[in-house]
C-alpha cells in the first residue's frame, strides 16, 4: 500500500486547482479523495469529481467535494487502479461497478494515471479479463466468449453479479494477450459484449509503488 506521505505528495503534484477528476473505486480511491477534501479544505482547492461509482459519489458528499459530470466538462486528471499493466502503457481492471463508465472516463481524461503495484507491471499481459456484457440472452454471449478463453459467470452470494449499469460480469481466462488491441477488437464484435475491463492506448503515465517507493513512468513529457 502507497503511505499516506506520498498519496499527500502525489496529490499536490498531480491535482491543480479548477481542475475537473476522475478517480476509481478502491480503498486508495477514497484515500486520495481525503487527501484532495483536506487540501480543499486548508487551500480552498476548487475541484469537481466524477465519481465512477454510486460508493465513491456516497463518500464526496461525506467529503462536501463538488460532483462533476461529463455532460459539462472532459476529465483533465483521472487516477485509475490496475491489477496488470504492460510496458505500452496497456492494462486491466477486474474489480469494477461499472466497466462502461471506467472507459468513458478514460477516453474522457486528458492525463490518465494508472497505479498499480510494480510486481504487476509486466511484458505481456495475462489471466483473468472481466467483460460487461448484457443480461439479454447472456448465455450465449459467454458461450462465443469461449473462443477468447475459459469463460465463467462471477456471482456475489450465489446470484449473477450486477455492475450498477444493470449488466453482467463474465470472467475470461487467457493465457497470454500478446496483441491487446486485436484482443479488444475481437471482444467488441460480440453483440452482447458492452465492455471489457482491457484498456488499451488510454493511460498517459503509471505509478508503480513498492515498499513505500514509487516508479513513475510516462510518455507525455518528462516528470
């Protein structure tokens, strides 16, 4: 986990005032959200947040930070948390509310910052990638999923689960995605599939923390 110093710092160096954010849903999601109401708090940081999910738009009233929307203003920072991300800057989210409001959040962000461990920070990516799909005739769509992998259903409490979009969520195993974007291409010619949790050309710079430390990388100029 980033200690609290350095959620403190990369906040002051990567938040500005006026400026329109994106942040997932996680327990370091909400972290920076603390960070960002106390700096609002002692500086008067004007910001708005869009919230990617109904827990993190419940925490910003706690927070009495201002709720942003993309029918009025594009994203300029979006902090999103991987479990993989390759060395091009491609990378997957498994743990989502809603895949479809993750994306247009990162199509949205003029700097999209990916955070992810720096053990997961591989050549290829690989395992477990989640597709919202829809809950008409959902069967078959994981039935054609199989071409891409091992396709199962997740559940929470034994039932189907549900992101807040009102979809469903089918885990695809794969061994190895050697070519992210055919990957996504092939993905999206399923009918039924709405969106995936595989990201590919979206973020702009990743955070690799270990041990406290943090690695920056970026390919929009020099940090």
């Amino acid at each position: 986990m980033i200690p609290e110093d350095q959620i403190e710092l990369l906040v002051e160096k990567y938040i500005k005032h006026g400026q329109t954010i994106g942040i997932g849903s996680s327990e370091l999601g909400i972290k920076f959200l603390k960070k960002m109401a106390l700096r609002k708090e002692i500086e008067g940081l004007d910001l708005k947040i869009v919230p990617t999910s109904a827990e993190i738009t419940f925490i910003l009233k706690q927070l009495n930070l201002e709720i942003g929307s993309l029918d009025e203003k594009e994203v300029d920072v979006a902090i999103e948390f991987a479990d993989l991300v390759d060395y091009n800057y491609n990378y997957i989210k498994r743990d989502s509310k809603s895949f479809v409001r993750d994306k247009m959040i990162a199509q949205s962000a003029k700097d999209l910052i990916i955070i992810a461990r720096k053990q997961n920070f591989v050549s290829k990516l690989f395992g477990v990638v989640p597709f919202e799909v829809s809950p008409f005739w959902w069967k078959r769509t994981k039935m054609q999923l199989e071409s891409m992998g091992a396709a199962r259903e997740r559940k929470t409490n034994e039932s189907l689960t549900k992101t807040e979009s009102g979809n469903y969520v089918i885990d695809v195993l794969t061994d190895s995605i050697p070519f992210p974007e055919e990957f996504e291409f092939q993905a999206k010619e399923i009918p039924g599939v709405l969106e995936t949790g595989l990201f590919v050309g979206y973020a702009d710079r990743i955070l690799l923390y270990e041990k406290g430390k943090i690695e920056v990388k970026s390919r929009i100029g020099k940090e």
